[in-house]
DNA sequence: GAGAAATGGATCGAGGGTGA
DNA sequence: TCACCCTCGATCCATTTCTC
C-alpha cells in the first residue's frame, strides 16, 4: 500500500510535467521527500513505521523504480522516479498511463467526428486542443464507458426532432430504460457549456427528451378545431389541456379577443383574469411541441398582438427572447419593466451573484437595459406570482 | 559557486457536482 | 435548495537545473 502510494505521488509529478508533453527545456528529474508523503516518517515515536516504510523504499530500490538519497542515519531523504522503467511502474501499480488514456479519447472523438452534432464537433476541437496542453479532458470523469455513452447520448438528443420519452431515449439508445438517467447530468452540464442553453432550467426537455408527455394549457377566448370538431373556449370556464398527439391533430385555432398571452409559471396562469384574451402556459422554457402550436395560432391569426409574461428576472428574459427567436413571433413584454417593479417593491426579492452575472450578461440588449440597470442598482428581482395581471384590451 | 532560466508547489478563488 | 467537497486555473514564490 505504501509502496503504491509512493509510485502513484511520483507518476503523479511526471504525468504533470513538460517532460510528459516533451515541452522541456531542462532535463528534469521527479522527486518527493518521504514525509511529504508519510508524515509521521520523521517522527521520532514511530519507530516501528518509520522501519515500515523504509523497507517498502528499499524494496522498490531494489526494483529499480526509483533511486534514493539515503542520510547516514539511513533517513531517505529525497525519492526520485526512475523515468527509464516507467513501464514496469505502471504495471506494478496496475494504472493505466495518461498517454494510453488520451489516446483513448482521440480514437472516441474521432470516431463520432464526422457525424457528430455541431455542438459536439465543437467540444472534440476544444478537447483536441487541452489533450495536446495535457489538460484534463473535461466531463471525462475517467470512466470510459460513461464517457462515450455520454457522448452518444449528446448526439442522439441534438439530432432528436420529435418528442420522445426520456426512458424511451435510453432504451433506443442503450437498451437500458434508465441508463440516459444516470448520466443525464454530464450530459446537460456538456451541453450548457458547448450550446446555447443560456437560462434553460431544463435542457432535455428543450430538446424534446422529456420525462412526461408535454402538455399544453390554455384558456380563453379562442376557437380550436380538432381534426372535424371545434372547440369554443369562451364557453368553458376553466382551463384545457392538449397532449402531444393533440396537439399534431389541431388544424387551426381562431383567436377571438385581440391578444395572444403566453404565461412562465402555473400558478399564473390559473390565477390570469383572462377577459378577452387567449392564454397559453408555457411551463418554463418551451420545447419544440410547445413552439409548434404557437406558430400554428400565428399562422392562422398574424395581425393578433403577441404577448409573454414571466418573472422579472434574468431567467423571464431569457425565456422571451428565446420564445421570439424559435417560433419568428414578435412577442412583446407584459409586466417585466420599471414599472412593474416599482408597483410590486414590498414583494421583491434580492439577486444572487448567479443573478446579476446573468443579467449582466442581457445588459447588452437595447429592449431591457434599463429595466435590468434598475434591478441590478436597486438588487432586486420579481416572480411573477406577485404580479396581479388584470389587463383590458 | 553565482546568476539566470525553467519548472514545480502552495495557495486562493471560481465553478461545478453531489448528497442531505 | 443549500452546504460541502473537489477540480481547475491563475498567481506568486521556492526549488532545481543549466551555463559560465
């Protein structure tokens, strides 16, 4: 165990160093002075470990996997790794050499190269790069099998058109219902970092892998034919909800009132005094299914006015531009200014740091500049669960 | 042996992952 | 959601190696 411990600190050292990449410009030599690694290896009462220790370095002396500075006293005082029997080292320490190891991850990234999304062609150029600074390759937690499944599943969801339910996903991909589950973790994170997912809570619903069918809420005043029947919402008090399937056999929706409005958060939407608008629940950030549906209410009712109303926070404007950006319809803001906040002020709540990076980020943008200089001087963001909305036409 | 250059180690803060 | 832990990168300082 030691003598392990030992080997491992001084690959460790040479695994690290520009002798490992051939970058040196100095001959160099990988050392490490025993107490460093064992403590108590000077200490004057350990004698029975100090002799233990001892005979694991003479031992490995003896071996030829390292040279040893001894002190009369035969103290070793300083241990160097004998570069020249390095293969014999990793054997005896059963370790796999980061050499064979980065190998390992060229082949993979070669292997998905030329098929792969363009996110991860992306994340393979960057990784190609950090291999070549002998970096670690990142979300490659030195389990392979994870690693490349991750990197199936990556490609897999990026490619993904249709909806599709998250254990059916994993067993397309796997044959395992609940294999993408495991490492849906890595997976996000990769995805976070190599695409453009700025404020999506939840990436593989965007990309149409969910956990649940989606569901779309809605209520107010609108005509919705399904295949032959037409539905009058202003007959209904309540609210409706239509499921994938639903959603595919709507040949058009008639908007009655003069206003679309897509709401953030549930509670909102049950809680929106509707009047004479026709209201749409989002659920966070809309995936595909979501998107198609209001571009079929734009496409059947252009000249309606297009509203969204979410938190006033960085996550609000994140979801609206994207809302805008994926379904071409110029949705306006509703609520989520100066305003609004100032009316609100007593329920207001402070930023995180998360927070005022992000809307930092967003200062950029003409549209809400001022809004997000108000809430970052003032330190303060709104849900929309505060926000009463009766509006009129 | 002294000085210069190269390299490694220690420390700190940021960011992400994990488990309660 | 939060606290804790781990990893990574940047920076500064110490150590090692080379050259004269």
């Amino acid at each position: 165990m030691k003598k392990k411990s030992l080997l491992n600190k001084l690959v460790d050292k040479y695994e690290s160093s520009k002798s490992f990449v051939g970058k040196n410009r100095q001959n160099q030599s990988f050392s490490i002075r025993p107490e460093k690694i064992f403590p108590k290896y000077l200490d004057d009462e350990e004698v029975d470990f100090f002799a233990e220790v001892n005979d694991s370095i003479k031992d490995l002396e003896s071996n030829e996997f390292i040279s040893v500075d001894w002190t009369k006293g035969c103290i070793a005082k300083k241990i160097s790794l004998n570069v020249n029997h390095l293969n014999d080292v990793y054997k005896y320490i059963d370790r796999q050499p980061r050499k064979q190891t980065q190998e390992w991850l060229l082949s993979v990234f070669d292997k998905y190269q030329n098929n792969a999304c363009e996110l991860l062609q992306n994340y393979f150029k960057v990784q190609r790069c950090r291999i070549e600074e002998n970096q670690n390759v990142e979300f490659f937690n030195s389990n392979e099998k994870d690693f490349e499944d991750s990197i199936r599943a990556v490609d897999y969801i990026q490619k993904n058109t249709t909806e599709i339910l998250i254990r059916n996903a994993s067993l397309a991909l796997f044959k395992d219902s609940k294999r993408l589950e495991n490492i849906a973790s890595t997976i996000e994170a990769l995805m976070r970092k190599y695409g453009d997912y700025d404020g999506c809570d939840d990436i593989l619903a965007e990309c149409n892998v969910v956990r649940t069918p989606t569901q779309v809420l809605v209520k107010g005043n609108a005509n919705i034919c399904l295949d032959t029947q037409i539905i009058d919402l202003s007959k209904i008090e309540g609210d409706i909800g239509f499921s994938t399937k639903s959603i595919d056999d709507i040949t058009f929706v008639e908007v009655l009132g003069c206003r679309v409005v897509t709401i953030e958060n549930l509670t909102s939407f049950y809680t929106y005094e509707n009047n004479n608008d026709f209201v749409i629940y989002l659920g966070g950030f809309h995936n595909a299914v979501k998107r198609e549906f209001i571009k079929k209410i734009y496409n059947s009712n252009p000249s309606k006015t297009y509203m969204h109303f979410g938190d006033i926070d960085a996550g609000g404007f994140y979801i609206l531009k994207h809302l805008r950006t994926k379904t071409g319809v110029n949705f306006l803001p509703m609520k989520m200014d100066i305003e609004t906040l100032q009316l609100y002020k007593d329920c207001v709540k402070t930023l995180s740091t998360e927070d005022r990076k992000r809307l930092e980020k967003l200062l950029g943008d003409n549209e809400f500049k001022d809004v997000i200089a108000y809430m970052l001087e003032n330190d303060c963001k709104l849900e929309q669960e505060n926000v009463t909305c009766l509006t009129q036409c």
